[in-house]
C-alpha cells in the first residue's frame, strides 16, 4: 500500500495497458485523491484455455475506492470501455465519456446483471468539467471509432495530457480532425507529462488517411459482379460510412451481419453518426436481394470461430451463403496472435470459391494510431517536460520513448502496470509498487489468470486428468479394488485395460506401505497418486494431472 497523493505530488499508475496493447486502466494522484482514466479488457488466446476476456487486477482502487474522485472515459473501444459491467460495479464511483461512448456504454452494460441508474455524466466534445481536485479538459483527436478524446488534466501540481488511442487523419470522414488549435495553446500554457499511444511507434511515416479507404472500397464494389462481403472491425463507423456510400453510388443495399455492428449502429445512429446513410437491411432481408445489388456488412475479420463471417465461410449461417465468384474484403488488420484464425477463416473461403481482397493487395485499411511523424508532430505541438509511454508492448514503449528523447522532451519514462511514479515534484521516477495482475472472465466468475484453476486447465489440456477412488476399510486396508477415472487420454477400445493397470498399481503400493502410513491417510494418497501416475505414464508416456479421493468403511 502507499500514502495518499499529497497536495504538492502529482503521480501516475497504470494498472493495464503499460507493457500491452489491451485493458488500459490509469490512474492520476493528487491531493489525496484518484482519478481513473479508462477501464478495459483485453481477448484470451491459446494460452488462456476456456477464456475470453481478460481485465486487470483493480484490488487496489478498490480498496481505496473511497479516495476514487471519478473515471473518465476517451472513447468506446473494449480495451478502454470493456471491463466496465464486470469492474465498475465494485468502483460505483461518477463516470465521464462524450456522448457516443455513452450511447455504447449502456448497451454495454447490459450484458452483466448489473441493473440501475448509471451514474454517467455526458461530456460535449471539447468539453471542460471539474472532478475535485483535478480540472478537465477533453480535446477532439481523430482514430478508428466516433469521439476518439485525450484529456487534459489540470492539477496544482502541473497538467497532464493524457491522449488515449489517436492518430492524425486529414479526413476521418466520421467527426472532425484532430483540434491542432487545442493543442498549440496547451502546449504555450505548459505541459509536465504526456501520456501518449505507443502501438505504432515502430511503423515509420504515417498512418494514413480513412479516405484512401473510401476510395478503395468504391472502385472494388464497383468492380465486383457478384455479391461482396467485407468485413470490418464493428466500432468503426467511418468504415461503415464508406461501405454504405460506395454501396449506394454502385446500386446495392448493405444488410449488416453480426450482432455487435447493430449495436454499434444504433448508438451511432441514436447520437447524430450515420444520418445521411440509408438504413441496413437485415440479414433475413438480405437473402431475397439479387447478388448483385448487395454488400454484407460482417464481423469476424479477425477470424472468430462464432463470427458470422466465419459461420458463413463454412457454410453455417442461417441466413447468408457465399459462392464462387463472390468477393470478400477484409477491410481490417491482422492483430497479431490471429494470424491462425484469420488463415483458416481464408482457407474456408477460399474452397468455397471466394476472390478474398487484404490490407496487402489494396489500400481498405488503414491503422487508428499513430506512426513516427505523427508522434513527432505531437511532441512538437504540446511540448511535455515528461514523456510517458502506454498503450504498448515493451518494444512499442521502448522505442516511443527514444523517438520522445529525439524530439528534445527532457524525460521519459516507461510505466509498467502495478508502478507508481511520481510525476512531480520532479524529476518523475517510480516511487512505489501496488499490486496488479490479470483476471479472466471464466464463465460467470472472474478468477486471476495465475492462480489455481487456469494452472489445472493446462494440465487437464495437455496431459488429461486422472481421478482414483479408494474404498478402505477402518484399518486402513482396501475394502475393494480401487476404482480408476481417467479422462482426455487414451481412446475407448483400451481404456477399460489402462484402468485395471493403475487400479492394480494401486493395489500393489498399498500393500507395500508400512503399517504406521497405512494410519495416514495422506500417506495413502500420496502413494496412490505416484502409482496411478506411474502406470499411465508407462502405458501413455505422459503424466495426468492425477486427483485420489478415499471413502472409509466405519
Ligand atoms: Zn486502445
Ligand atoms: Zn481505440
């Protein structure tokens, strides 16, 4: 635990997203209290058996909740708004987000048995608020979804900005550019730290421009004879824009395919976005149109098994089919960790016939965040005395703050999830450790991603599970022949022998046990287990993860 933030101190904590691109929690002290910027989750893989959602350990703001002045939110993405239905509920401290973030916010929490009034203030683009003692101020950025905000902290002991996920896009198409003018005059007034988006700190030049995109997906609807898919990540509406409006100049209807672009839809549609796009015909509607007078607007462009792209490209979709000679654009990127999902989801299309258009063949993506010259344009306009890298894996963190020291910002520091640094009085160091870590969402359950159970699912995953019953007499003595289950190893026709083995393996170390362990009935367990463990590893060459439970004759 650490001290209150004093009055003269300003200081920063990542709990998630310092050190990965995903669940980005920070949180800002001053003069006693806390403020929380962002509150997301970040997606299970391979190694995270039977989970999908990951979101960071908050046990320390939850313990000093009470000192927690509010949260804000920079815009509706899952890695900044995901964990909201799970983590808030045990915050309950005032929430802050411009009005399409807000939009999204409710539908999403919805999904969690959360039920009640949200206590969510709508800030207006640019807006400038107060959350004692820190003074705010939102500043329009451009990225991959409508709102994108940083947000400027104003506080006694300087003023932090605080960008979220942003790039610099001469014609976002959605929303307007990024607020340079905003920007130049915090820069003249004085900035101590900047805590800024480091995912593309490698990629050289720029990221690029939402309307090369539009261009693109014109002349490729143009172009195409027969139905067209294209799929795109569901929270970018400019994209969704750009589809409608070629689909339209090009004589064909957009049905949207997937639940998670309707929802995004709505609360596009509810705050003022997508006004002068006709509406999405619905995929049941979809099926009666001629294929040439239509584009399927679809999830699943990292590859996800339940997606409807990938229930579509095996044929699986109740209401939508591909055949030869149809187009799918994957109007998005791969995230890296997908590489498998995505081949396979390609190789599916591909039998099917499919002409398949990437990021490679045509320019229908372009990244929300920014390359080298736009963070260098950053760092020109608001002049930080500190730089603090987020948003990034070690390398992207590492390689952001050299780009940082080479636009004359006289420090930076690289935050991991769990350190307190302190950004004044300065010169900004780490003055503290707190608790942090991962939590999945297993089921229903939140449980931590290094504790116990996950560390039991790879065992069972790789080895399979064994569980032997011994039945013992009040002696000590077996009252009956041990009872073997084993499951995940070995295949029906000779399962029945490997159960006698170890059964009898079992039988044979019991018999040898002295007398006095006999009495003990961990003795007898332990001795069971090696046995049972022995036999399949002799039979199986591998080692079950082995559990012995014993049942006494009184
Ligand atoms: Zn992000
Ligand atoms: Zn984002």
């Amino acid at each position: 635990m650490i001290e209150a933030p004093k009055q003269d101190e300003l200081l920063f904590l990542a709990l998630g997203g310092a050190g990965e691109i995903g669940m980005n929690l920070n949180l800002y002290g001053h003069a006693g209290r806390w403020l929380m910027v962002d509150l997301g989750v970040t997606f299970g893989d391979d190694s995270t058996p039977g989970i999908d959602l990951i979101m960071p350990d908050i046990s320390f703001i939850e313990q000093e909740r009470a000192k927690l002045a509010g949260l804000v939110l920079t815009h509706a993405h899952e890695d900044h708004i995901g964990a909201m239905p799970w983590l808030w509920p045990r915050l309950r401290c005032p929430i802050y987000a411009t009005p399409f973030t807000a939009a999204v916010l409710r539908r999403k929490m919805t999904e969690s048995d959360f039920e009640g009034e949200l206590p969510l203030t709508e800030i207006p683009m640019s807006g400038r608020f107060r959350i004692p003692p820190f003074e705010l101020e939102l500043i329009t950025l451009t990225h991959s979804i409508p709102e994108p905000n940083a947000v400027v902290i104003r506080t006694g002991a300087g003023t932090v900005l605080h960008t979220g996920d942003w790039k610099l896009d001469p014609e976002p198409l959605v929303g307007p550019v990024a607020d340079e003018a905003a920007l130049r005059r915090l820069g003249e007034e004085g900035v101590l730290a900047m805590v800024c988006d480091s995912t593309n700190a490698l990629v050289p030049g720029e990221s690029g421009s939402e309307a090369t995109v539009r261009d693109s997906l014109d002349v490729l609807i143009g172009r195409a004879k027969q139905r067209i898919a294209v799929a795109c990540f569901s929270s970018n509406v400019a994209r969704l824009e750009s589809v409608a409006k070629a689909a339209a100049k090009h004589d064909r209807q957009v049905a949207l395919v997937g639940r998670s672009l309707w929802r995004i839809n709505q609360a596009a549609r509810e705050t003022g976005y997508l006004s002068d796009v006709p509406d999405f015909v619905s995929e049941h509607d979809a099926d009666f149109l001629p294929r040439d007078k239509l584009v399927l607007l679809c999830t699943g462009s990292q590859g996800e098994p339940r997606s409807a792209l990938a229930r579509i490209a095996r044929n699986e979709h109740p209401a939508v089919q591909l055949e030869p000679g149809d187009t799918v654009i994957f109007s998005s990127r791969v995230i890296p960790g997908n590489e498998r999902d995505i081949g396979r989801l390609q190789n599916e299309l591909a039998r099917l016939g499919v002409e398949i258009v990437t990021e490679r063949d045509h320019d229908v993506h372009v990244s929300g965040h920014p390359a080298q010259d736009e963070l260098a344009q950053m760092y020109q306009w608001v002049r930080p005395r500190i730089a603090v890298p987020v948003h990034g894996e070690a390398r992207h963190m590492m390689a952001h703050a050299r780009l940082a020291e080479a636009c004359q910002v006289p420090q930076a520091i690289v935050p991991a999830n769990g350190a307190v640094i302190r950004l004044a009085p300065g010169p900004a160091e780490r003055i503290a450790e707190v608790p942090s870590g991962r939590y999945g969402l297993d089921g229903s359950t939140l449980i931590p991603l290094h504790g116990e159970t996950i560390r039991f699912r790879h065992r069972m995953l790789h080895n399979g599970a064994a569980v032997a019953m011994l039945l013992l007499t009040g002696k000590g003595k077996l009252a009956a022949e041990p009872e073997i289950a084993i499951q995940g190893l070995g295949e029906p026709d000779e399962i029945e022998a490997a159960r006698t083995a170890a059964a009898a393996a079992v039988r044979a170390a019991l018999e040898k046990l002295p007398a006095e362990s006999r009495r003990s009935e961990d003795a007898i367990k332990e001795a069971a287990r090696i046995a049972v463990r022995r036999s399949l590893h002799a039979r199986y060459g591998k080692k079950p993860l082995t559990e012995v439970r014993i049942l006494r004759l009184s």
